[in-house]
C-alpha cells in the first residue's frame, strides 16, 4: 500500500509486534529474499499457539448426601474442566452463560490485561443471563492454578475447576526428575446441601447450628466434664463466643468431586505429581500421606525448593505441588485430606491392592484452644501478643489443641517458651511451614524503584460475622492508589481470632521469610491470628486489582480492598466506572433476615430482624393468654459503633395493650408509675454488651420514662440445650430453656413474669 513517502512498505504482525519493511530499499540491496527467509524463520519459532475451551454453564442437580440439590456445572460436570496450556500458548475462552443469572470466571493467580481478571464490576461487568463472553489472553507464567466464579456465592455450588501451565521442555527452569514425572490435577472442595446465601445468612446469626453439627459447642457441661469451668467462665467473661476452628459444618469433602478415588495404574517405585488446589469457599485442608513423606516442589504456582514433611495444611485457594511414592506393588496408599476442624476428610488411593489408610486425624481439643484464647484475649477485644513474634505459620496458635503433638496433658512448655506454639518444636512430626519455602531463582524487585509501605490490620467480630481490614469493609473505603513501577510493600497484622488467606489478583508477592533474594513468590498469604506477615510486589500491570480475604464468606462481608493505578487508561469492558463501583460496594451491605417465635401454652413470643455490616432494625412482639389478655410490639432502628460492636444506639417505639381487669398501678425501679395496660411511646436507647454476653439496654421514652434491661439469650448449657433470661426495672422478668431438635426446630419451656408458665415449640429461620 502507498505510505506518504511514495514507497512501498510491508506491515508485519508478529508476536504483537509491528515491523515495517521498506521494500524498494530491499530490492536495491538485493536482501528481501534474505529478511524473507528470517521473517519466516522468526514467525515460526515465536507464534504464539491458540488453544481454544468452551465453556457451557447451566444449573444440575447433584446428590452427595441422599438428597438432590441444586448446583452448577460446566460442560456437564463438577469441578469444572481442567483447563490446560503451555507457557507461551494464547488462551481463548468462550463461556457460554445458559443460567437465569448473572456470572463471571476468575483466573485465580494469572497474570493477565486486567479486563480479563474476571471481577464483576471491577474488571468487567457480569455475564448476563444467556449470553456468551470471551476471555483471550496470553499465558506467560506456568504452574498449578485454578478458576472460579467471581459472583456471588456460585463457588460454593460447583464453578471452580484446575488451570494447569506447562513449562516449556526447553525452558531454563526445566527441573528433571520433577517436572517430567507424570501428574494428577487435584481439587479439594466441599459440599453442603444448605443453600450458600442460607449459610451467610447463618453465619451473620451466630447461629451455633454448625457447631452443634460439628459436636463442638464446647458447653458448660462439656466444661465441667472436661475440668475447664473456669476457662469457660473467663472466656464468657471476656465477652467471647466458643471457640471456631471452622465456620461451616460440610455434609462432604470431596477430591475432583468424588469422596474417595482411586489411580490403580502405578506400581512399585513410582512417583507421582499431585497438583494440588484447594477451591474450598472456607475449609483448609491437612494433606497426609500413608506411603510416607510428602515432597512439596511447588506453591502457588511458582517452584520451591525440594522439602521432605509429614504433613502440610493447605489454605482456601492456595495450590501446591507435592510428589509421593509408591512404596510397593500390592498395596494402595491413602493421600488423605482433612479439614482443619478434623470432622470430615475425603482421599484418593494410589496404586492397586490392599488399601493402606493414613492416620485418622484425632478431634481437635477445643477448651485448650478456649483457655490459649482467653490469655490472648484483652477485656476490650483486642489481642495481647505478650511479646510474641509470630509469623510465617512457623508459630501455631492452634498447636495446643492438636492431640498428635501435646498428648492429653496441656505442653510442657512455659508461657515463656517461644517453641510452645511451633509444632515442629514440640514433636516428631515435620508440618510445612512458610519459612521452609524457597525459590530456586532469585525473586528480589528492581532496586531502583522507589517503595511504598502499606500497614493493614486484619479485623472482624465473631458474634456478628463482620470481616474487615482496619475496621472497615470494602463498602467504607476508597481504592488505595499506586505507581506502575513502584514496589509496593504490604505489612499485615492479624488482629483477629480466625485465619485469613489473603489474595492479591494479577500479581505474585515475594513474602518475606528469611530466604533473603530467594524469598518464595506467593499469590496467597495464610496469616493465622495474632501472626504479622510482609509482602512485596512490583507494580507492573496497570488496572484495578482486587485483594481480598479467600473465605468466600469473609470476602462477601467486606474484608478486602482495590489497588488502582495512577493514570490508567479506561477499561473498555466498564462503560460506567462510577455505576460499577457502587454495585461492587454493595456486596457487603445487604441486609441479613433473621425470625424467630415460640409458640407456647401462655402465650406467643417472637422477634425479626434485618441486620448488615453495622445496621440494624429489630422488632420483638409478645402475645398473652388466659390470666394476661393482650399484646406487645417494640421496635428498633440503630446503629453498631466501634471496633467489636459493643455498643448499639437507636430510636423505635413500644407499642402495649393489655387487658387485665382493673389495671394495677405499680412503680417501677426509679419511682416512675405505669399502669401496664396502655403504651405508646418513642424512645431512645443505648444497648451495651456486659462480660458474659450480658445484653444492658437503657431506653428513654415520649412518656418521660425509664427503663433498664437486663438480658441473656444462648447461654450453653449442654450440646443442644440452651437457656435465656431477661429482668428489666419494671419488675418484669422471664427466664426459659429450649432443647435444640433441628436447625429451624426447638422444644422450649419457660416462666414469664405476666404470662406465667408456658410449654411450647419454637421455630426459627
């Protein structure tokens, strides 16, 4: 084609490059077959290959427990397809959305443009209801890694599957014996026939329903039973729930869907690469093995250096790289995976022959674990580290509850020991660690880029399941701003009682653990509680990156921030950068329902309540029989202050009508008169929780009253009883029980000051 100097010139496309030739200047030189040859040549040895998977989304039912449940499956199964490349490959990737309702698909630890991250309404928007969308990129990295819906809760039912890169045979990093051994994509999952919106909904009830399930609600009859009353009274003291290991009870565990699979093709003296990714929304997973030791080799995705353990604990959506032998020909060896909360396990048996089972996981010692809280706990929330340096999971604050390593007696160990939480120190068994990891090349950042620190807390309140980082949720923020080529710093400090594994999209971190220029390349940092961990990364692909807390329902309740960059150009797939920004905050606003009634022998007693992040809006209603004819409304409207929410201001109003015959005029606590027959008052209050869990509410109202409240709802008593009690200044006073029968269902009993005594059955949701 003509160019403006009147010579002919041809464009070549290659490898994202544009080479112009000057024809005419060819031909005089007599070169052009030459520079032919050499295009040619060059198309050849770096065109990139184009590997094509389309992806058909639908909703399936399944049945891993008895009953069918709705889930989600692409191409016709759960976990979704493994989806393989090479190193240098083109992805091209059709997903085909055949829901009634929106989706998307996160390339977990990928480097890629940012509008192929696969975060609605951060790096695209959603995928409609029955439409296609096509993810292309290229793939410049290799490793173990995995995908998964961005949307909503729709991980837990099924969209997650493995996204494996290969080396290439001739790249430098090509390690004989290791990347050459034949491999087996493994998902660890789990599975619950509760609908994922359902569990939130839970979880932002303090429901104790999972615990129950779990066996683990660490009453005061377990207390006695097991000589820890006094930690169960500190613990309440200090206004603490029981202690979590795990947020969720899981009906199953399953590897690459299934409970329990078997590879029979092996035989003695082989060994197998299992790559490993935990797509579990909120269990971590014990990897054992009954063959013998567990060689790690890689991490999310980027090699380690060769390590020899018994055992090592995966977090929600970190993946590793392990090899394991085969002992000998006649028998099957368990690879065993169990969740943290050692309920549940599912495994894989490799090789063909007797089944050789690894070691069952002993129960997890929870009033142990509840005394080592209650020393670390302050009166006012906060964590007392006692001058403990913990990091890199080398010190475990949980090891006190494991019974392989300190017996049934508590350790030895003086509170002044720094060993007495590394599990390394304590027993024969070698559990992997952080500080054990590697990298065979040299991950230092460029030297001459200047740093930017950052210090996050990570913060969260149990009793309501708010999950933030500096005390505030993602919906309380703005995104943090940085330079394309700045390396950035992150210092992070667990200020909670649960662990975290926190994900940085679109970047591999170095974490800082003592191997110097050899610190290993991570995309995900596990940071058990009171732990602080630094990380590092060089700021080099412009777009907004999402880092956030990998517990799906951490995440969903605000724990995470977005890292933008200074100056970036639009991103074509966000039409409206403002509209989507909101509709991204709004995920950790909702509002969670809550109802709850007793229909009981004297009466009918009951509350709502719809409740977010730091709303609340509660109503309670009473309805008498026999001796005390009428009813009772009071509703609230208020908001939770502070860093663990003690404290709860708000208005509403009490609406009252009794009929009891000639209304009796009593005084109340502060002399004030009510004829307890007419109500109709605003008022103000303020709720304040006590040590023990003891809820004080003071309340002013329109009829210049007083009234303080005294009252205690859920007091443990065994497995599945509980008990509750409120006296207020009126004089009016009710305590009750309830034996748990179902998650939605009790049998109560209890005494109230106008009703009387009442049988009943209470219903919940």
């Amino acid at each position: 084609m003509p160019s403006n100097s009147g010579r002919c010139k041809l464009l070549l496309i290659l490898k994202h490059e544009i080479i112009k030739v000057d024809i005419q200047n060819l031909l005089k030189k007599k070169l052009l077959p030459i520079v032919c040859i050499i295009l040619v040549s060059y198309h050849h040895s770096n065109a990139q290959k184009l590997v094509h998977y389309d992806l058909t989304i639908k909703d399936t039912l399944v049945n891993f427990t008895g009953k069918a449940k709705r889930a989600i499956a692409v191409n016709g199964q759960i976990p979704m397809p493994t989806l393989t490349f090479t190193e240098g490959d083109t992805a091209e990737i059709v997903v085909h959305n055949e829901l009634n309702e929106s989706t998307s698909l996160h390339w977990h630890g990928l480097f890629l443009p940012n509008k192929e991250d696969g975060v609605p309404y951060l790096t695209q928007m959603p995928i409609k209801p029955h439409t296609t969308h096509i993810y292309r990129f290229p793939i410049i990295q290799h490793g173990t890694h995995w995908y998964h819906s961005h949307s909503g809760l729709q991980e837990q039912i099924g969209m997650y599957g493995s996204f494996i890169m290969n080396k290439k045979a001739n790249d430098k990093t090509f390690r004989k014996g290791i990347d050459d051994l034949p491999t087996i994509p493994i998902v660890l999952s789990e599975w619950t026939d509760y609908k994922p919106e359902n569990v939130h909904r839970m979880l932002h009830n303090a429901t104790d329903w999972f615990g129950v399930k779990k066996k683990s609600t660490q009453s005061y009859i377990e207390a006695i039973q097991k000589g820890h009353f006094k930690t169960k009274i500190k613990n309440e003291w200090k206004r603490m729930l029981s202690m979590d290991v795990s947020d969720v009870y899981y009906d199953k565990l399953l590897m690459n869907g299934k409970n329990e699979i078997q590879f029979s093709n092996l035989k003695a003296g082989d060994k197998v690469r299992l790559r490993i990714s935990n797509a579990g929304a909120s269990s971590y997973f014990w990897l054992t093995y009954a063959g013998g030791k567990i060689t790690v080799v890689a991490n999310d995705g980027n090699d380690v250096e060769p390590i020899e353990v018994d055992r090592l604990i995966v977090a929600v959506s970190e993946t590793y790289d392990v090899i394991v032998t085969i002992p000998n020909d006649s028998t099957a060896y368990e690879f065993l995976a169990t969740s943290e909360d050692r309920v549940n396990s599912t495994s894989i048996f490799l090789g063909n022959g007797i089944k050789q089972v690894a070691s069952t996981m002993p129960r997890l010692k929870y009033f142990e674990g509840m005394k080592m809280m209650n020393d670390m706990m302050k009166m006012n929330g906060r964590l007392d580290d006692m001058g403990m340096n913990m990091s890199l999971n080398q010190m475990d604050m949980n090891v006190v509850m494991y019974p392989e390593i300190t017996g049934d007696a508590k350790p030895k160990q003086s509170d002044d020991d720094p060993n007495r939480y590394n599990a390394n120190a304590l027993a024969d068994i070698i559990t992997l660690n952080y500080a054990m990891l590697k990298s065979p090349q040299n991950t230092s950042l460029p030297r001459n880029a200047t740093v930017k620190t950052l210090r996050f807390e990570l913060t969260g309140n149990m009793n309501r399941y708010v999950w933030s980082m500096d005390n505030k949720v993602i919906s309380e923020t703005y995104k943090i701003l940085i330079k394309k080529g700045e390396n950035i710093r992150m210092i992070i400090y667990n200020g909670s009682m649960m662990r975290h594994p926190m994900h940085l999209h679109g970047h591999d971190f170095r974490l800082l653990n003592g191997q110097g220029e050899h610190a290993p390349l991570k995309n995900i940092v596990d940071i058990m509680p009171m732990e602080t961990d630094t990380l590092e990364f060089n700021a080099n692909e412009e777009g907004d990156w999402f880092f956030h807390c990998h517990i799906l329902y951490h995440m969903m309740s605000g724990m995470g921030r977005v890292f933008t960059y200074e100056n970036q150009a639009p991103n074509p797939y966000i039409p409206n950068p403002k509209y989507a920004y909101r509709k991204l905050k709004a995920e950790d606003r909702k509002f969670h329902f809550m109802a709850q009634n007793d229909f009981a022998s004297n009466g009918n007693d009951g509350e709502a309540m719809l409740q977010n992040t730091r709303w609340k809006l509660h109503s309670e209603w009473r309805l008498g029989y026999h001796d005390m004819h009428g009813y009772e409304v009071e509703t609230h409207f208020g908001r939770y202050l502070g860093r663990n929410q003690f404290a709860f201001p708000y208005i509403g109003f009490d609406f009252r009508y009794r009929k009891m015959g000639i209304a009796p005029v009593e005084k109340n606590l502060f002399g004030q008169y009510d004829t307890k027959d007419m109500r109709n008052a605003v008022c103000i209050g303020f709720v304040y929780t006590l040590p023990m869990l003891v809820l004080a509410d003071i309340r002013f109202d329109t009829d210049k009253r007083i009234r303080l409240q005294l009252m205690r709802e859920d007091i443990v008593i065994a497995p599945r009883v509980r008990l509750h009690f409120m006296v207020n200044s009126d004089f009016e006073y009710m305590a009750g029980a309830k034996y748990i029968l179902g998650k939605n269902v009790s049998l109560t009993t209890h005494y109230d000051s106008d009703m009387g005594f009442g049988l009943g059955i209470g219903v919940n949701y």
